[in-house]
C-alpha cells in the first residue's frame, strides 16, 4: 500500500482549500463597532444570496426556538441578538464551504459524518446549558467542527483516508488511531490548521486541536472538555457516523473537571437527545 | 395507513402521519412525497418505521419500534468492548442503555 505520509507538508501547498465566504470577515469587522446597527449586519450579509438562504433556514428552525418565523436577517438580530446570528452565519458559512464535497470513498457517508457532526455541536450546546456555560453557541461550533480535519483527508487526500477507514473498521479500532498508524498527521491537527486558516476564534482552533485528550493547560479548555464528552455521548446514541463504530475513553480530568460525577447521566443524556432532535433540519444545508 | 420499518420506504410512497422523535417534535410533515434518501436519513435521526399511505391497515404490533433490551446490550457492549474495564465508562454505558431503552418504550 502506498500512502502518502507527508501529509503535513503538503498540505501546505494546497491552494484550493475551502475557504469562509468573505461576509464573514465583514461581520467580525462591523461588530467590533459597537455603533453597528442591525441594518447595517443585515445588509453585509444579504450581499451573499446563498449565504442568507442557509441563515434563514437556520435561524427558522427548531433549534433557535422560532420555528418559521423570522423573514429577514434584520429581523433575525433583533430576535436573537447580534451574537447568535454572527454564529448561525459562521455555521452557514461552514456548511457553504463544504457543500461539494462530492468525491466518493467507499464505506463513507457523508450524510452520516455530518449527523455525527451536528449532533455532536447540539450535544454540547445542550451540556452547556446544563452546565451554565454562558458560551452555549460557541461549543455548538466547536462541536460542529471538530472533525473538520477528516473532511479535508476525504477531499484532498482520499486514498489516505480510505486506508485509515478501512483499517480502523477492520481492526475494530477508532479513526484516530488509524491516523497515527498511516499518517503523519491526525485529524485534530489538519482541524485546527483549517480553523487557523479561516481566522476562527483561537478558543475554537484549540477545541478543534486537542478534542481527543483535552488536558488544563491548553487554551479554551473547559469548552474542549465540552465537545470532549458531547462526542463520546453522542457516539453511544449512534446518531450518525463520523468513521469509526467505537468509543474513545473519557478523559478522566475532564470527567473530574466538569463535575460529571455528581450529575444524573440518564437526564442529560434525555437533554441531548431533545436538542439533537430540533437540530435534525441543519442536515439539509449540506 | 401501513405501518412500515424504515428500511422498507421506497421513492414515491406518501407519508401517512407525520413522524416525530422521540422526545415529541415534529420531523417530517404526513403527505409528503419519500424517497430511500429519507428513509436512511430517518434511520440515522433514530427512527425505526413509519406509516405510508396505503389500503391495508397493520395492526400497531406488527412492527414494534422498539428495538429489545437483549440486542440493545449487545450493540452497546460491541461498541464499548475496549473501554468497559474504566469506571466511568461503566457509568455511561449503563447510563446510554438505560435511557435509550426508556425511550424506546
Ligand atoms: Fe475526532
Ligand atoms: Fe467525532
């Protein structure tokens, strides 16, 4: 088998990388005027017409709590406020940049990966909640985009990818540790570079980066932690697939450190799985 | 009305009720048109069958939703086999098999 193991290197050179709609940028920039007003968000946004569509689907479905109706960006940040609709552009933004991703590995469906990827952002918006982490929307991305990284392996490099799936399905093993056997580089790594180059958050580079083993001492780690947990639960539930059929170990700081052991694990599991429910519609924006 | 798994839907049949999840909200609406890519999508959201348009009614046992408590443990302990030894992976293992056999319920 010949695989390419200077992942790491030529990823470097690639210059057809997804990349975020330039409305984006404009966003992060009027917002950090605190004189912009809702018009003017409304207006950069609009200049996107496939952007504003998924925004709309988006801030119309369940999971934002007025199914149906909110007809106008404008109208959109007066209901939610500027911060969620900056997220739920981000979101739409994320699915925009994926949306051909057509290229075929066999025993990998794409519809499933991006089942595991949303409920896995709705699984920790819901711990979140329960938690009282005021930052519910960015662990929604977070967890939406930890396994970006393996996106990228399935686009750029596919016959990497089907090795790694391959093998981990065979052995009975996780993804992750099939990248570590074939590859140079694992999928938490071509993440958070992808995050990098898409100028997100570095809160959110970090929760791409170290979701497999969220340690104290690297940056955003409570909301890594998060996804952390939103990822194992999530696989337990079997909602969707994101390329391997087992599940990781918990990581035992993070266990201790979000205080899971004092809370009923049956409850927020129900709590999951009603979020993960109003989130089912986003799986018709890839 | 007929009562059908998922794994049965073919293009073209009509919804006969609409379908919710489990914990009530409304997932697809009765009389729209399916297709077999709805049929797997639904598969992959937890549902396990649905009710078509159709002549002959089938009695509500025919196909139970709910998947056995037996085969349920068994999936789960495939999933969990390299990590059950580790306490809190216990916790969770317990924890997922007995909200999802409540829900099923
Ligand atoms: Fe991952
Ligand atoms: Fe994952």
């Amino acid at each position: 088998m010949e695989i390419n193991k200077n992942i790491q290197q030529s990823l470097l050179n690639i210059s057809s990388l997804p990349t975020l709609p330039t409305v984006i940028e404009s966003i992060t920039r009027l917002l950090q005027n605190p004189k912009t007003s809702a018009e003017e968000i409304g207006k950069a946004i609009t200049t996107d017409q496939a952007l504003t569509a998924k925004v709309l689907k988006l801030v119309n479905s369940a999971f934002y709590g007025f199914p149906g109706r909110i007809s106008t960006i404008t109208h959109a940040i007066v209901i939610l406020g500027f911060s969620t609709v900056k997220n739920i552009v981000l979101t739409a933004s994320i699915f925009e940049a994926f949306k051909s991703s057509d290229n075929a590995v066999c025993g990998f469906d794409l519809e499933q990966f991006w089942t595991h990827s949303i409920a896995c952002g709705a699984a920790s918006h819901a711990l979140a909640r329960i938690m009282g982490n005021k930052e519910k929307e960015e662990c929604f991305i977070g967890g939406l985009i930890h396994d970006i990284g393996k996106l990228i392996l399935y686009k750029y490099y596919p016959e990497e990818f089907s090795s790694v799936l391959t093998y981990a399905n065979t052995e009975d093993i996780l993804f992750y540790e099939g990248e570590k056997k074939f590859l140079d580089i694992t999928h938490e790594e071509i993440g958070s570079y992808i995050a990098q180059r898409w100028k997100l958050p570095s809160k959110l580079q970090s929760s791409v980066k170290n979701h497999h083993n969220p340690l104290p001492v690297y940056d955003n780690y409570i909301n890594t932690g998060i996804v952390h947990c939103a990822d194992i639960f999530v696989r337990a539930l079997d909602y969707g697939n994101g390329g391997d059929k087992k599940i990781p170990l918990l990581s035992e700081n993070v266990w201790t450190d979000l205080e899971l052991e004092n809370r009923s694990l049956v409850s927020i599991f129900d709590t999951i799985q009603d979020e993960v429910e109003k989130a089912t519609e986003f799986i018709y924006l890839i | 009305m007929k009562k059908i798994p998922v794994e049965k839907i073919e293009s073209g049949m009509i919804l006969g009720r609409n379908v919710c999840g489990p914990s009530g909200s409304t997932l697809l609406i009765k009389g729209v048109c399916l297709t077999t890519a709805l049929g797997r999508r639904l598969k992959n959201w937890g549902i396990t069958s649905i009710y078509i348009e159709g002549e002959e009614d089938t009695p509500l046992e025919v196909y139970t939703s709910s998947i056995s408590a037996n085969k349920l443990k068994e999936h789960l302990t495939q999933k969990f086999s390299r990590v059950i030894h580790n306490v809190v992976m216990k916790k969770i293992f317990s924890a997922v098999y007995q909200h999802r056999l409540q829900k099923s319920k």
